[in-house]
C-alpha cells in the first residue's frame, strides 16, 4: 500500500498551503541527496517527500488525491514523478538561484545599504500632540566627487569579466535529478557586477562617504515610549550607487508632572480639601488643552471620577482622542490650628459623632501606641 502523501510530510489532513511547504522545505534539505551521498534509503524517502508536495500544493491534485488517493491525483497526464517537469519546478519555486534548482534570478547589482536607529526623546505634549524634531545620526551617503559610482571622475566601472555584471556565478553539475545550479556572489567583485580600476579618492571606490545628516522627523499625535517610527530611504546608503536603508526611529516620552497615560486615556489624582469636597466647588482645571470649568458637586467622595470626554491623547490610527479621567483624593486637615480644631469639634457635635477628646494627655498616649 503506497505512503500517505500527509504522513510522509508529517502534517495533518487540515493543514493549510503553508504549513505543506515549510513541512516539505525541512524534509527536503535533510533528505537530498547531496547532504546524504550514498543513502539509498534517503533518497528513497526524498523522492517519496517530493511526489507528496507535489501533490498536496496544488489545489486540485490535492482535492482528487483525497476523493480518490495517488492514482485520482494522478489523473490529468501530469509528469508527477519525472525528472523533467514536477520536481524541478518545486525547486524552481523554492531555491531558484540558491543550492538547489534550476531557475536564476536576474543580476544582484550593489547591495542596498544598511537600517540605522536612533532614539529621540518627547516632552509629554509633544508626544500627544505631534511634533517635527530634529535627528542627528552618522550615516553613509553617497559620494559626490563620483556621484557614487566609486570611479575617479572621468573614468567609468568596469562590468566584472567573472560573472558578466550579474554578481554572482553560477556552476551546473549533474545529479540523479539531472542538472542542477548552485549560485554564488562572485568572488571577483563581491557580488556587485563591477570592478573599479581607478577609484575615486574621496571614496576609495565605495561610491559612498560617511557624515553626520540630521533629518526632520515628523511625528504623529499619540505615540508613547516604545513606539518606532521608519523613514523609508533615510538609512546609509550602498556600496557604488547601492539604494538607501531604512531609518527607525525609537521613542521615549518624558513624564508629565501631573498627569499619566494609561493608553489614550489621561489620568489624574485632584486633591481637594475636606471643605470643598463636602460643600462643592467650581474650579478652574487645566488640562493639556486650557484651562476648563470643573464643578464638584457637593458631598463628593474620595475615589469619584469626573470624565473630561476627549482631553485624552489622540488615537495614532483613527480619529478622535481618549478622554482625562480625574480621580478625586480627599485630604483629612492636619496640624489644626485651636480654632480650627474648635469648629471641627463643634460640626462632630452637632452632627453627634464621636470624636477623640481635648484631653492633650489622653492624643499623646495615642500617638505615642502606634510609634
């Protein structure tokens, strides 16, 4: 009884497209041939594991291979298991122009230059509501003396002999799946197609020089600390005309004095006097964005929460902002002055609650229990 093709790729009858390829990918650089010379029972396996993918990536295949098993997959005249069609457009797929296959891919050309990071520290409103800052980093750019071709002016590159300007080299060899091409950066000019005769003095031949660039970086109302931001382009220049990386952009915002983020929203503790609490007030609130009219009503209790709906921080994807959530703390009064003691004493009594007495001797034995 033939292999089932799910087994022998080790996923189940539910596995998607994906999870077939990288399960082939694995079984096929462990099993082929050239990483077990000799392995008969290896190659076995791999041609089994090959015939398998082949099968189960295509959606059709796939949907007869489970109605009717490898001979309903089978159906349609297709070379499944030849030499000359299947396996070698697997390989096509997956490693053209790496170890295995027998597609190529076009010339490589100067690599792109490097990513670069730099931190930039936010007041706390510039992070809610957006800013332009300045960003300082050392980076590669492009020569000017040689407008970045490496050679000294008047003179021009030379297309590398080696590999004909493609940056790599490429070498066919036979193998009991026929031919097959390895390609590699070419050793002569290092992967970039072109050999420099007479380099620029500036540069040296790499067609790039290393300054300091500040760039104006725009950031977006909402970000907090942690956020990255990424300037496509703004990275170091390549080699000899290479294109730019990318510049990422690390955010750390200072803390506020007063208030606190907890996402979009703003969060902040109002003390008020045990007088304003119970008789209530009108104050004059400033938020982020001015100064607003608060009004506590009378009786309010530590731990109440009056919404300010939008004087949060503004949501970075999508419109609106979250909202200023202020949490009230009653202060108790301390150190009272005798008058002040006097007519707290005379609320407790009309109010018929029971407070400690006068007696000096009598505070000092409590203060001096819990010392």
């Amino acid at each position: 009884m033939a292999a089932d093709y799910y087994e022998l790729l080790g996923v189940g009858r539910d596995a998607s497209a994906e999870d077939i390829k990288r399960a082939y990918r694995r079984q096929a650089r462990e099993l082929h041939p050239d990483a077990n010379p000799g392995n008969v029972q290896a190659e076995a396996r791999f041609k089994a594991v090959a015939q398998a993918y082949e099968v189960l990536s295509d959606a059709e295949k796939r949907r007869r291979y489970d109605m009717f098993g490898p001979d309903g997959a089978a159906g349609g005249g297709a070379d499944t298991f030849g030499f000359g069609g299947g396996i070698g457009d697997i390989f096509d797929a997956f490693f053209s122009g790496g170890g295995f296959g027998r597609g190529g891919g076009g010339p490589t050309g100067p690599p792109r230059g490097t990513d670069l990071e730099v931190p930039l520290e936010l007041t706390f409103e510039q992070a809610v509501f957006g800013a332009q800052e300045p960003v300082t980093v050392r980076t590669a750019v492009a020569c000017a003396t040689c407008e970045a071709t490496g050679a000294a002016p008047g003179t021009s590159p030379e297309t590398c002999g080696e590999c004909g300007g493609a940056g790599q080299v490429r070498r066919v060899r036979q193998s009991i799946l026929g031919q097959m091409v390895t390609a590699a950066p070419c050793p002569r000019c290092n992967g970039l197609g072109q050999l420099i005769a007479n380099p620029c003095s500036d540069c040296r031949g790499e067609g790039r020089r290393i300054e300091d660039k500040t760039y104006t970086v725009d950031v977006p109302a909402g970000v907090d600390t942690g956020s990255t931001l990424r300037l496509g382009g703004l990275g170091a220049a390549g080699a000899r005309g290479g294109g730019n990386g990318d510049l990422y952009v690390h955010v750390r915002v200072r803390p506020h004095e007063r208030f606190e983020r907890h996402g979009d929203d703003l969060v902040h503790d109002l003390h008020l006097p045990v007088t304003q609490a119970a008789l209530g007030a009108h104050l004059a609130y400033d938020t982020l964005d001015g100064t607003e009219d608060l009004v506590v009503p009378a009786g309010t209790q530590s731990g109440r929460v009056f919404r300010l709906r939008g004087r949060g921080v503004p949501h970075v994807q999508g419109r609106g902002r979250g909202d200023l959530l202020v949490h009230v703390v009653v202060d108790t009064p301390v150190e009272l002055d005798a008058t002040e003691e006097d007519l707290l004493r005379q609320l407790a009594a009309r109010r018929g609650e029971d407070v400690a007495p006068a007696d000096t001797g009598f505070l000092s034995k409590i203060r001096s229990a819990f010392k």
